[in-house]
C-alpha cells in the first residue's frame, strides 16, 4: 500500500478532513498538493503531533 494523497482525495473530503482533524491540517494537505510534495495523510494531519 502506497498510502500517498492525491488531489483528487483532498479535494473530495475536505468537509471530512476540516471537520474531523481542523483546517490547518486541511491546508497542510493542500500545500503538499500544491507543492507536488509526496506524503501521507497521516503524516499531513500528524505534523503538529510530532514537532
């Protein structure tokens, strides 16, 4: 399991994502998008966990 984000699952749960794990997490995954950065979502959502 490769377990990267694509646009098209950002794009299609962001209600999800922002509602669930709040909107800085939200535009983490937009900017790793935007960025062509590739990460996985728990490593999106988890960043303000591990610093």
């Amino acid at each position: 399991m490769r377990g990267t984000i694509t646009t098209r699952h950002v794009l299609l749960h962001s209600f999800t994502i922002v509602r669930h794990f709040g909107p800085s997490a939200y535009w983490r995954c937009l900017r790793a998008v935007i960025l062509r950065r590739e990460t996985t979502f728990l490593e999106c959502v988890a960043t303000r966990f591990v610093n």
